[in-house]
C-alpha cells in the first residue's frame, strides 16, 4: 500500500516537472524577447526546482528504506502468530488463578500459633513438659513423606467429554481453580493433624482431635483429604455450583468420597 502511494507520489511529481520544463520554455522565449526583465522569474524556478529535486530524493530515500524493512517486518508478524497460538494453547489447560497455598491456610491458625508460642514461652519447663506427654499419648502414627496434595487438573478434553447436563455452565477455569482450593484445604488439615497442642487455639484443637480420628481410619489412611465443611471460597464454595465441581471431578477420577461418623471426607485421588 505504501509503495503504491509513494509511485503516485512520483507520478505527480514528474506531471509537475513537464508543467515547469513547459513554463521554463515560455520563459526562455520570453527572455529573448526581453533580457532584462526574465531573470529575476528565472531565478525563482531555479529555486523551485532544487527544492523539488530535494524533495524527490527524500522521498525515494524513504521508500527504500520502508521496502527493506517490509522482509523484517513479515518475519516478526510471523514469530508473534506463532508465539500467540502457543500461549492460547497454553491458557487452555492453565486455570485463571494459582493461589499460594500458604496464604489459604485458615488465618486463625497462623494467628493462635504466633500467641501460643509466645505464651508457651513464658510457662514453667515441667509443664510444657507435661503437655507434651499428653500430645504423644493423642497423636496416631501416621505415616511421613506424604508430601504434598495432588494438583490433579482436568483438561478440556476430559471437560468437553461430559453430557451437558453434567457439565452445566462449569468453564475449565472454574473447575481447575476449585482443584487448587482443595489442595489447600487439605493441606491445611494436614497442618492441623501434625501440630502439637500448644501450637494450636482452643477452637482449633477440637478439629484437629475430629481429623486425627478421622485420619485413622483405613479408607483415608496415607492419603490427602478435606471435609465438606471446609469449603469456604474462594473458588469452591458449599453451593449448588460447588456441589456440581464435586461431581465432575469425582466422575473424572480426581476425588472419592466417604462417610466417617457425621463427617463427609472428600479424598484427593492422584494421577494414575
């Protein structure tokens, strides 16, 4: 499109030269007939015409210039169409949000085991002594290195395979967010079962008993694991909409349930 412009450019141009040389000619006719008076108008197209020649040469400098940098300027389109469908496909599979999981630790928590730290602190040795006693004789042997929660994402595959009664208007981005928020919880659970009591609140130390008589149960033994009653946001939520994440994923293989006592325990499932 540029080069098109700037050879019409040129086009007038040269259409205006052939209008000067004309002129030029009338003038030169005319100086032979009067000599004295034609050289000042002589003069002006002599200056017309250097600024014009200056013209031209700029604009064909210009146009140079923009026809090299057109093979640049396509390859650079090209590395950026490229790169864009690579982040697309990326974004598909990516959830909107990663949370650190540190932070959707239950804030109580963090807070209590500042205060009680301090406090322990300040008490006599033979009775944290004591309270240590009582903590071995509550806490079950559970096994070590469990590690960390499955983070177990679906795909949309896996999410396009559904019937849309199931599916309903549940997006990738949704489902996989709320797989991040069960992590969370239970890794917070885990926290929970392996603190000493005078690491923990009062309110605190009551779940803590519930999970570790839960956590001995076969069914969860060895395994990452939340309650129902965990699901508080941000993203799965104890809600119609949270309640149909729960199916999905467990009809994809990424959680089962049990029923312990009057506790409903969602086990995280890991990747076959």
């Amino acid at each position: 499109m540029e080069g098109n412009q700037a050879g019409s450019s040129l086009d007038s141009l040269i259409a205006s030269f052939n209008k000067r040389i004309g002129e030029l000619q009338e003038l030169v006719i005319a100086r032979n007939m009067y000599p004295a008076s034609t050289i000042p108008d002589l003069s002006a197209i002599d200056t017309a015409l250097s600024s014009m020649e200056l013209q031209v040469q700029s604009i064909k400098d210009r146009l140079r210039e923009e026809t090299e940098a057109i093979p640049k300027a396509k390859k650079l389109i090209e590395a950026s169409l490229k790169q864009q469908g690579k982040l697309q496909k990326m974004s598909i599979y990516a959830p909107s949000h990663f949370p650190d999981k540190a932070t959707m630790l239950n804030s109580d928590l963090n807070r209590c085991l500042l205060q009680e730290n301090a406090k322990q602190y300040e008490q006599h040795s033979t009775l944290s002594s004591l309270k240590f006693d009582e903590e071995a004789a509550v806490l079950p042997k559970e096994k070590k290195g469990r590690g960390s929660p499955p983070l177990w994402y679906i795909t949309v595959e896996e999410l396009n395979s559904l019937s849309s009664y199931m599916r309903g208007r549940l997006t990738l981005e949704k489902v996989n967010a709320a797989i991040n928020d069960m992590a969370s919880y239970a890794e917070a659970n885990a926290h929970l079962i392996a603190a000493s009591k005078q690491k923990l609140a009062e309110n605190l130390w009551e779940k803590a008993l519930k999970l570790r008589d839960i956590v001995t149960e076969q069914a969860v033994k060895g395994k990452h694991f939340f309650l129902e009653t965990d699901m508080k946001g941000p993203s799965l939520k104890l809600d119609n909409t949270g309640k149909a994440i729960l199916t999905v994923l467990r009809h994809l293989g990424r959680l089962s349930e049990t029923r312990i006592g009057q506790n409903r325990v969602i086990i995280l499932m890991k990747p076959h």
